[in-house]
C-alpha cells in the first residue's frame, strides 16, 4: 500500500475516520492489508507507554566488536 497510487492512502484514511468497516476494508486492499490497518489504528488509539528517561550508561563500554568483524580502530578482532 505504498507508492505513488493516492487510493490506498485514501482508503486508509476512509477507515481511520471511522467511514469504513472492517469487511468493507478488507474487499478493497485484502486480508493482509486490512489486518495491518486495523493493528494500526488499534495501536495509534492505545495511551502512549509511560517510560522514564534513559539512564546514562554505555552499555558498549566493554565490548568494542561490531558486526563486520572490526574494532572501532579498523583492526581486526581477535
């Protein structure tokens, strides 16, 4: 449902704004997508998760491997 094709924005919208159901959703972009939007909309509807701050802490100041293999520095891992 991406792309330069406006329709399915538009349907999206359509069901976000209560104008569709869920059958009539599901003809017109199919169970996949009609499934995605209707998680969405259900987790855009829910209260946002009341997390605290960050603590300050490198959780990488111990281990400096990364994924291709090399240290920081550019030299092998051993």
């Amino acid at each position: 449902m991406s792309g330069g094709d406006p329709l399915p924005k538009a349907i999206a919208t359509t069901y976000d704004n209560a104008g569709l159901t869920v059958d009539q959703l599901t003809v017109l972009v199919g169970a996949k997508s009609a499934k995605r939007l209707r998680l969405l909309k259900a987790d855009l509807e829910d209260e946002p998760l009341d997390l605290a701050a960050p603590n300050d802490v490198d959780i990488y100041r111990e281990n400096k491997a990364s994924a291709s293999g090399l240290d920081p520095e550019g030299e092998a891992d051993t």
